[in-house]
C-alpha cells in the first residue's frame, strides 16, 4: 500500500473532487460485495445507496495517493479498473487552527485496510493495488454517528445514485466588530458545519413530503443541526441503529440551548418541514404547533412547539432546526415515531359497556393508531380500575395480557369484574338511649333500596360516620362514648353489612352553672330566659341557645366584641359537670363609617348594584351602638333579598361563592365635631365641608386600581346609576366599589349615661374608663344570577293539572332603561335597583292565570315597599265559567320584625258565563262583565319558625276591604294559627306538633256572589269538594255572607329524618247567608306528609276525611291532595 499526503494547494486545484470520486467508486465496490464499508455498517448494493461519512473536510486534513490517471481521467471518458485503495485522513486541527492549513499535523493512527474484490461491474470504480488510502482513527470517532451524512454528486455519471442530492454550500458565519460578540453566540448556539443534518427524503410519505428537499437548504449562519444523540464511545452502538431515546425533558434541554438567535434568520419562514413521520400525517402536526409559513421565525415559539409535540406521546424525540432555502428559511421538525397501537381488547366486561371503558383510556391518550407506550399502558389499567371502583366493584382485578412486552403492538385487557358490592344494612349494637333510626340520621352512608339503587359502598365515609356518631353522643352528654367499625362481608363478596358497635358510658348531668367575668350584667340578668337549668343533661343544642342570648344581651350594650365561651369542669364522680360561662364584656362601640364594596358576578364584569340596594337591607346606622343582633339581622336581610349570592343555594356568584359579609374594624372618629340626629339610613352625619375626599381604604379593597379608569365621584345625587349618598367616593374597577359614611361624634348630644338603644327602665353607665369606641362596618357583597327562568307541574284537587312557567328578576331597576346596545350586553340595563320583578304563566285544565308584576322593597329608599301588578284569570267552575282581569297598587311597610302591613288598591272586571239551567237569581244579576273597585287594609304578625311546616309560634292575619264604585260593600277576615311542641328529641328532631286554626269572614250586603265565601277542599274544609260547602240556589252555590271555620290538627314524623309524617285532625265549621252556626259541619281524617327536597319546601299533602256533621246539599270528596314539582 503506498501512502501520500497531498499538499493544500494541490487538493483546491481540483483534485479534491477527484479523490471523493475515488473514495466513493471504492465504498460502491465494497457495497456490491457485502463487505463492510468506511461507515462500518453492512450495505446491500439493491437495498441502500452508498453513503460516506463527513465528506466535506478542511482542505488541508486531507491525504491521498499520488496522482494517477483513473484521477486526472475526463468524467466522459471510460475510467480503468483500479485496484482497492485506503485513504489516510489527519485528526481535526483545534478550533483557532481550524482556518489555517498546516503541514506538520500530527500522523493519522493507522485503519485497517477496506479493500473489495476487483471486478469489472459496471458502474463502480476498482482502485489499484498500489494505491493506499487510509482513514485516521479519531477522524472517524471524533464524528457521532448522527452527523455522518450522505454525500452523493450529481456530477459523476457512473455512480448513478438512486436520488441525486446538491452540494449543500457553508456560509459564513456573522461577523460582529466586537470579539466577544460572536463568545456570546457560542455559548447558546452551535458552529456551522455546512452540513446537511436532515434525514433522507424515504423517511417521509410520498404524500407528505412539503416540496423542499434536504439538498435544497442550507445551514443558516449560527444555526443549529439537529442535536446529537450519540457520543464517540456509543459509535458502534450507533453502527447498529438508532441512539435510544434521552428523554423528552433531555432533548427539550438540548434544544433550548441551541436555538437560532432571532437576528440571524431574515425573512418570514417559506416552509415548514416534517421528516421522520410515517403514520403521523403532517397535517395533523401542523395543527399542533404554533409556527406558521408566512410568520417571523421565533425560537421561544420553537421551543413551545417542540415541548407540544412531545408532550402528545407521538414520537420518542422530537428535533427542530432552521435552514436556508433559495427562496427563504425553512422551520425543520424531524421526528421519530413511537410504535403505533394497532388494536385495543377488553376481555371479561360484562356489567361495564365497552364504550365507557373506551372513553377511560383515552383520557391516558391510549388508542388505535395512536403511540404505544408501555408505561401508557400501565397507566390506563390503572385508571380502568379506579372507575369499577367507583362503580362500585371493589373486588374487580385487571392485567394487561398484551401491552407489557415493547415487542408488542397490541394491547388486551384482561378483566375479573367480580360481584359490585353495595352496602345492604347498618346495624348499631349497644345502643339504649337512642335508637338505630335514630343512628342512621348522623351517618352519610346509605343502604341499598329495593335492590335497585343506593347502597354504594365507599370506605372513605366510615371515618366521617363515626366522627358524626361521636359528635352527635358528645353533644347530648355522653362524653366517654366508645364506637368502633365492623364489617360482615357476604358469602359473594357482593354484600355488605355496617356494624357500629357503641359503648354509650354515663350521660352527664349539669351540677351547677357559673359565671365568670361579667361586671356590666348581673348574674340574674344573664340567667333569664335560659333554657339550661342545674340537675339537667348536657345539651349542647340547648347551651348555644343561651349563648347567643347572652352575646345579644351585651351586644344591646354596644359590646359587640363581648365573648361568652361555655365550657365544663370534671369532678371525680363520674356523671356530673360544672357549666361554665367564661365572659369577657369588652367595651361598648359606636357605628362609624358604613363602607359598601359590590364585586361584580365574575372578576371580568363591573358590578351594576346601587349602593342603596345595600343600604336599605341594613337596621343599623352611624352614630348607634353597635348591635351584633343587629348586623345578624342585616347579614340576613342581604341573603334574603336574593340579589347577592348566599341568599340561594346553588345560586351562581362572586368569587368564590362568598355570601354577604359585615366586618367590623375600629375607626378614629373626630369626636369634637358635632352632628344632626336626623340620619337617613346609609348616609352621614358629617357636613359636607368635612366628608372625606375619599372612602378609607379597606383591606378588602385592591392595593392598585388600573390607571386607565380614572375615578369617578357619585356624591352628585344626579348620578344616573348611583343613588344619593353623602360622603361617598368610587373608584372605577371591574370588580368592587367602595363607597363611605362619616357618622360623627354623638355622645356630646347623649345625656350623662343613657343609651338611644338601651332596654326601657336599665341605667346603661359605662364606667369612665369606658368610653365608647368607634367601629367602621365594612359590609361586602358579591353579585350572583338574580334572573331565573322557572318550569313546573303541580297538581291538586281544587284547581286540577297546573303548569308553571316563571320568570323572575329580584335585581331589577325600572328606573335604568338601556341608553345604548352595550348596557343590554353588558346586564346593566334595567338591572341593579334590588326590585322585584316576575311575569308568570300558569296554564290548567281548570284554572289559567297569567301575571305580571313589579315590587320595590325600599320604594324611595324608605323602609316601604311599592308594588305593581296585573293579571289575567280563568276558571271553569262546575256550573259557570269566571274571566278575571285587572290590577293592583300596594303600599306595604315592616314594623317589626315580626309584624308587617299593607294598603292594596284593586280594580278588575270579572266576566261570568256558561251559567248552567235555571240561573239562579244571584249569579242571574252579574251575567256579563262586572267592573268592580276595592281598597284593603292588612295587619300581619308572624312567629312561626317554618312557613312550610312550623314547630311552633303563630301567625295572625286581619284584613279589612271596602269596595267602591258600581258594588259597594264592607268586607271583614281574620285569622288565626297556633302551633304548638309537644315532644322532640334532643338533637330538636321528630317533633310532634299539635296546630289549631280558625277563620272568621263577614261581607255585607250588595256584594257579588263571586266575592263571597265559599268552604271545602284542601285549604279550607277536607272533607268536602272545592265550594262543597255554600248556600245554593237551584241547587247550585252562590256563597254565604259569613264564614266561621276552625280545624286541630296533630302531626306525628314516622321517620327519624322527617321525611315521613302523619296527620290527625278534624276540620269544623260553618258558611251560611247570616252570622249563625245552625247549619254546622264536622269532618274527621288524617293524611300523609312526604317532604322531598327536589320537589322543594312544601311537602307532598294528601288527606282522607269524612263528614261526621254534614248539611244538604253538601259535596262530599274523600281525598284531598296537593303536590308540585318546580325546577
């Protein structure tokens, strides 16, 4: 073998083209032998064209044989055969000899020969046996296997590759002027090598190829290749196949650091590139990524892109460069795929669709045609069995009978579903004082009914169970109680049994009750009205009640920071307890400054609330002594108004859902400055030449507003959406305003030791030392949904089949009409006042009524409701049809807490027809419509704990109406409701209430029939049909003149969770044309109440009774019944 180097001048001359042809007719011959070739690899001649590592070298690196003629041979012309030949190539010189050509480089370590047999196949060049060409050891290592690219010219006929790849040119790389300039951009970016780092077109679907090819682009100045992924000591691994996968996090951190700086690349990108993916199509990789043709290169896009393709658990790596085309920069994305999953099995579900499973896995992105992975795999059994958990099948088991093994490309689950496991009984052992229905009202764990549905078995419950269960003991004065959990599974695992065994222990009793620390009251005064007395159980229920009586008792005082805190002392002898009150009075406090912050219904949307729809829920104001009674009361009224949200469960609301909120936080109030007692509610006692400029900043209130929303100042009372207020700033924010009052000093007005709100005949006198202080009250609401569209049934036996339609807005404002399209888009027109409005249509089989209304609680900011509505009715009576149309004006007020009333103008014409032969003279004289005018007076006061079901109080109704105009008649009603508690356990649940009621109704003479009473049904006498009870002419009813009816009633729960009770009672009464009773009726019955909560408060009612004491002509009907439905 004969070695040469050439020199530098020699190779640019020319010949280094020649030398390349050598080496490729060589590395052609080995291939066409199946001899190993210089990349170390064995290459079949009809399965894979010649490559050839690292072509283009450093001009002077390069050492070849001496010239020959097969060298300086024309391309034309036919080349003699020469024999095999070695090619010697010299290690890289270091980075700053890279420019300069040398001629001392150190020797090449000697290669083993390559040699191919000679032969005179066509198209491939056979060296001499004279010419030795050798290639150094490190410049082969030196190369990781991803870099060694394929060369193949296009200009060397008798080569004739299978595709003809152009040179690919290097270009220079930036300059900058100063040095360390281009230091910095070798830190985050990798040399060019002017080679092409792109994979072979045959990688790509024919269908997905973009139109450029890899020959055509060209390394951009400081761009990257794709990343390495193998290293000089895995070369031979690297021989053999693929590098194995680093990891996305690896490849996302390689990437990263080489990026192309945005100043390099010029021009929007022409094309983006995807090599690699055959199943993948490109399309569906372009929908993934945020580069675009047509768009600036941006690297940090890049680097997003390539952290979405990764993250899609399509590919094992994913690599991206920036290249140069004739036409512009070209985004490269070269992917290697993850195996594709051809088929998914289920095997052994039965009780489980196979669609429901379906959708399990593919929240783990597990699917036909999609990657495989093994630990994919794993985790969708994973998820597979944590659903039939939730199904309630504990015991189901699943493996992956295909999917484990990375040879696999189909995956099968094998399921063992095993019987679901529902919880058929709970049981309760030990228990004497209260019995297991009793129990299972403290426990969320519920049994299996009918077989059919409930009963889920979830052990995550059993420790909430016996917390409830020793809670619920504690609190009724078994202190030492003792429960533990078993379980009694079924034979088929399928079954289970809830045992809660109880050690009850002693129930203490209350020795003695003491007080500590209250100067201010004494202890009589605290221990009026308690409910707790010594030598009674301990009753936590009972002890809080006496609690709040007590806290409210110092908060009369305008101690609303008193603290009152129960707790029990032990003796040695078991069974007994000191109650103790531990109290700390505090000082009394005045109501400063009222700040109200209204956030809007979500953090994006300004809230469009007046303020006074605030103001006017709250019974306190600046200047008094701060009342915990009081702000309850206020905080109450806020929910009740069902403007915020708090006020109905489910309703959707501000952030986080939160109800209305009073806080308190002390003030410093100029107590020199005097005031006017004449406040009205929510505004200040300040003159307006000392209002603050602004409203103290709360801790509620952001830190920074947005400077693009200057402030506003609603202190003008010609705000259009802001009602008067004094003292009060806003600033502009989408999501709160703060609004402030200024109360002023009150005690110089105070004479020596009296309070506006002390209790009548107490001296309130602070000691000196306690001079009130001054309390600012924060008070924030969060908007919520106030319009809501209603849809119902109901059904009883007065009026038949009803539908219900509603649609109901409690924040309406009449007074705020749409001054343009974006109010309405926004919900701020006829919206934020805190009225009422409601249009309602009931269609029925025989009562319809349509209406519509509107209601100001606080008509003029007073504490006085306005309302408004109108209707349209029709009922089909048995013996005549009756059309009411009209409306009606009221004027109601809140006195009291308890006691309310009302003034109501009505006026309606009533249209009676189809009256059935003979008429009777009565209804005779209203044949046709009858223009009818009243005006009614209505005093109520109500105690009742329940509207719906009471316990206890009453309720006491008078009503007086005078009719005017073409009927004119004096009309009388009174009622009366009392209810009292006969027995209830000491938790306050399976009451037994005994009720009684009575009616008393006089009309006077010259009134219609229609306006006159009529008794019978659910409402008013069971027993008897809807106006089965009346005076009749022709045996038809026309209504008596006066009206006395009266009913006892006893309900007894039969459930230990109220759901079901029962009723006894008897109804007794009379209607008749006079004030007598000759013609009195008695009825006898009981009934069934069923309390459904998706149904809503009023329970399901249906009654049996019969006439003991009945009158001719009566109408008998054995079952009442009332029940609705509304969503």
């Amino acid at each position: 073998m004969i070695g040469v180097r050439l020199p530098s001048h020699f190779v640019r001359t020319g010949t280094l083209r020649w030398m390349i042809v050598v080496v490729a007719a060589a590395i052609a011959a080995t291939a066409g032998s199946g001899q190993f070739g210089i990349l170390g690899a064995a290459k079949s001649k009809t399965k894979a064209k010649p490559q050839l590592e690292d072509p283009f070298l450093d001009d002077d690196e390069i050492t070849a044989p001496a010239q020959t003629p097969a060298a300086t041979a024309d391309a034309g012309e036919e080349t003699p055969s020469l024999p095999p030949a070695e090619l010697s190539v010299a290690p890289k010189p270091s980075k700053k000899n890279r420019l300069r050509s040398s001629a001392t480089d150190a020797q090449a370590t000697p290669e083993p020969s390559l040699s191919a047999p000679r032969s005179s196949t066509s198209g491939t060049f056979e060296l001499p046996a004279d010419i030795d060409l050798k290639l150094p050891e490190d410049a082969i290592a030196d190369k990781p296997a991803e870099r060694r690219q394929s060369v193949e010219l296009d200009d060397v006929p008798l080569l004739k590759p299978s595709r003809v790849n152009r040179n690919i040119r290097e270009t220079a790389p930036p300059k900058f002027e100063d040095p360390t300039d281009l230091g910095e951009l070798n830190d985050s970016i990798v040399k060019p090598t002017g080679k092409s780092k792109l994979p072979s077109l045959k990688n790509t679907p024919s269908s997905e190829k973009s139109g450029w090819k890899s020959a055509d682009l060209e390394a951009l100045p400081g761009a990257t290749s794709a990343p390495d992924n193998t290293s000089p000591s895995t070369d031979k691994a690297a021989a053999k196949g693929p590098a194995k996968s680093s990891g996305p996090l690896a490849e996302r951190a390689r990437f990263e650091d080489q990026i192309t700086p945005e100043d390099v690349v010029k021009g929007p990108l022409v094309d983006i590139v995807i090599e690699g993916n055959k199943a993948i199509k490109r399309d569906q990789i372009l929908k993934l990524i945020k580069s675009r043709v047509g768009r600036p290169y941006d690297p940090k896009v890049t680097k997003e892109d390539v952290r979405t393709l990764v993250s899609k658990r399509w590919f094992f790596d994913v690599e991206a460069r920036i290249a140069q085309s004739k036409e512009g920069p070209v985004l490269v994305f070269r992917v290697r795929e993850r195996p594709l999953v051809e088929k998914i099995t289920f095997v052994g579900n039965k009780k489980i669709k196979l669609k429901e499973l379906t959708e399990q896995i593919e929240l783990c992105n597990l699917k036909v045609n999609g990657g495989y992975d093994i630990g994919q795999n794993k985790e969708a059994v994973v998820r597979l069995i944590q659903h039939y958990r939730e199904k309630g099948y504990r015991h189901a088991t699943i493996e992956l009978e295909k999917g484990s093994d990375p040879a696999d490309r189909e995956v099968i689950f094998k399921i063992s579903e095993g019987p679901k496991v529902v919880v058929s009984s709970i049981k309760f052992s030990g228990n004497k004082y209260f019995s297991s229905p009793v129990l299972k009202t403290q426990v969320k764990t519920r049994t299996q009914i009918l077989w059919l549905f409930g009963g889920k078995y979830d052990p995550a419950t059993i420790d909430d169970d016996l917390t409830s269960l020793r809670k619920y003991y504690n609190e009724l004065g078994f202190f030492d109680v003792q429960i533990n959990h078993v379980e009694h599974v079924s034979e088929d695992k399928g079954k289970v049994t809830f045992e809660y065994v109880i050690d009850e222990g002693v129930r203490y009793k209350i020795r003695d009750i003491q007080f500590v620390g209250n100067r201010v009251l004494p202890e009589d005064k605290l221990r009026e009205n308690m409910k707790v007395k010594a030598g009674q159980y301990w009753a936590q229920r009972f002890i809080s009640v006496d609690r709040e009586k007590m806290v409210t008792q110092y908060g009369e005082l305008g101690r609303i920071f008193a603290s009152v805190v129960p707790r029990q002392r032990s003796f040695e002898e078991p069974g007994y307890v000191d109650l103790i009150y531990d109290i700390n009075e505090d000082r009394p406090y005045r109501i400063g400054r009222i700040n109200v912050h209204i956030n809007g219904q979500n953090p994006h949307s300004h809230p469009h609330t007046r303020e006074n729809a605030v103001l006017t829920k709250l019974v306190f104001r600046p200047g008094e002594l701060a009342s915990m009674a009081k702000i309850e009361k206020s905080k109450q009224r806020l929910k009740n108004a069902q403007i915020f949200a708090g006020g109905r469960p489910g309703a959707a609301g501000g952030p986080d859902q939160a109800p209305p909120e009073i806080s308190l936080k002390p003030s410093n109030m100029n107590t020199g400055q005097k005031s006017q007692l004449n406040l009205v509610r929510g505004q200040s006692a300040a003159p307006r030449s000392s209002r603050p400029a602004r409203a103290t900043k709360s801790d509620s209130e952001p830190a920074a507003q947005p400077a693009s929303e200057p402030a506003q100042d609603t202190t003008s009372s010609s705000a259009a959406d802001t009602p008067r207020s004094v003292g009060v700033t806003t600033t502009a924010s989408p999501g709160l305003i703060v609004r402030g009052q200024d109360s002023g000093d009150f005690l110089d007005r105070l004479p020596n030791g009296e309070s506006p709100d002390s209790p009548p005949g107490y001296n309130w006198l602070p000691p000196p030392e306690e001079r009130p202080g001054w309390l600012d009250v924060d008070v924030a609401v969060n908007e919520t949904q106030t319009g809501r569209i209603n849809l119902g049934v109901s059904v009883n036996s007065n009026a038949g089949l009803l539908g219900t339609a509603v649609l109901e807005e409690n924040n309406f404002d009449l007074f705020r009409p749409a001054t343009s399209f974006q109010d309405i888009v926004d919900g701020v027109a006829w919206r934020g006042g805190g009225q009422q409005f409601r249009l309602e249509a009931m269609p029925g089989t025989q009562l319809s009524r349509y209406l519509v209304s509107w209601r100001d609680p606080f008509f003029l900011e007073q504490n006085v409701s306005f309302g408004v509505s109108g209707y349209y009715q029709t009922r089909f009576y048995p013996n005549w049809w009756q059309k009411n149309a009209g409306g009606r004006v009221d004027v109601g007020r809140q006195f009291t807490i308890n006691t309310s009333g009302s003034i109501a103008l009505r006026a309606e014409n009533v249209n009676i027809s189809n009256v059935t032969n003979p008429i009777p003279p009565d209804i005779f004289e209203v044949l046709g419509n009858n223009f009818l005018t009243t005006v009614k007076g209505t005093l109520v006061h109500d105690t009742r704990d329940n509207a719906f079901l009471p316990g206890s109080g009453h309720y006491a109704r008078l009503d007086y109406e005078q009719a005017f105009g073409n009927f004119v008649y004096p009309k009388f009603d009174a009622e009366y409701k009392q209810y009292f508690l006969i027995h209830e356990r000491p938790d306050g649940g399976s009451r037994q209430v005994v009720s009684m009621v009575g009616q008393f109704g006089w009309i006077g003479d010259g009134a219609p029939f229609f306006e006159r009473y009529f008794a019978g049904g659910f409402t008013s006498f069971r027993g008897f049909r809807f106006y089965g009870v009346s005076p009749q002419q022709y045996g038809v009813p026309v209504g008596g003149q006066f009206q006395g009816l009266g009913s006892v009633e006893y309900l007894l729960p039969i459930t230990a969770d109220n759901t079901f009770q029962i009723v006894a009672f008897t109804d007794f009464g009379s209607v008749d044309s006079t004030i007598t009773f000759d013609k009195y009726r008695q009825t006898v019955g009981a009934g069934l109440r069923l309390s459904v909560p998706m149904m809503g408060p009023m329970p399901i009612a249906i009654d049996f009774a019969v006439p003991v004491i009945e009158q001719t002509g009566d109408i008998r009907q054995l079952v009442s019944f009332t029940m609705g439905l509304l969503k």
